[in-house]
C-alpha cells in the first residue's frame, strides 16, 4: 500500500486520537497538498516545526496501529467478508432443502451485502 493511502487510513481510524494542530496540520498537507512553507506560514511557526509536527504524528499513528492494530484487523475482517460475500454469491434456492433455510439465506445475503458496502471500496 502507498504511504498516503497507509496514512489516510491510519488516520481514518486514529485521527480522533490526534490533538486539533496534529489533525489540522496533517489536512493541510496531506488533503490540501500545501507545502511545508505554505503551512508554516498559516500556522505562524517554522517550517522545521511543521515538518517534526508531521513526522512526529505519522509515527503516533504508527505506534497506535502497533498497539492497537485496528487497521491490520479491518484488512482480516474485510477479507473474510469478501470470501464469505463469494461463497454465497454461489449459493441459489436448490441447494437448499426447505423454504425457511432459502429464506434465511437470503436474510443474510442481503445484512452481507450492507455490509460489505460500508467497508469495500469496490
């Protein structure tokens, strides 16, 4: 994965963690694409400070994935549900033996279907 996609979603997941400055001046450099001297200057402090203030949050962001590891078990449960999302796309009304289980399934293909749009990018 690219580094700003891995950021981006490091920050999707954690932001709210991050002081308002870390937050703000994350969104100006990685949303806005501001320069480092752009943002020194909306901030009114150095662009040395703008770049530590940036490396220092990707590395917080880093250390409460290492901690955490809510992305690495986002990735795990989306490709489970992308697998289980496969396996019934192959089921249909004859493989089952009564109407309620046919109807069940189809209960649970649709909840699979909803969620597996909250969290896929397809």
């Amino acid at each position: 994965m690219e580094k700003l996609a891995k950021i981006a979603l490091l920050v999707d997941f954690y932001g709210p963690l991050l002081t308002e400055k870390q937050r703000n001046v994350w969104e100006l450099h990685y949303q806005h694409d501001l320069s480092l001297a752009e943002i020194a200057e909306v901030e009114h402090i150095s662009r040395q400070a703008i770049h530590d203030l940036i490396k220092r949050t990707e590395r917080i962001l880093a250390e409460y994935e290492e901690k955490l590891g809510l992305v690495q078990r986002f990735w795990a449960e989306r490709e489970k549900l992308t697998e289980v999302k496969t396996l019934a796309q192959g089921l249909n009304e004859q493989d089952f033996t009564s109407r309620s289980a046919w109807e069940c399934y189809q209960q649970l293909h649709v909840l699979i279907n909803e969620v597996y749009v909250n969290i896929s990018d397809d």
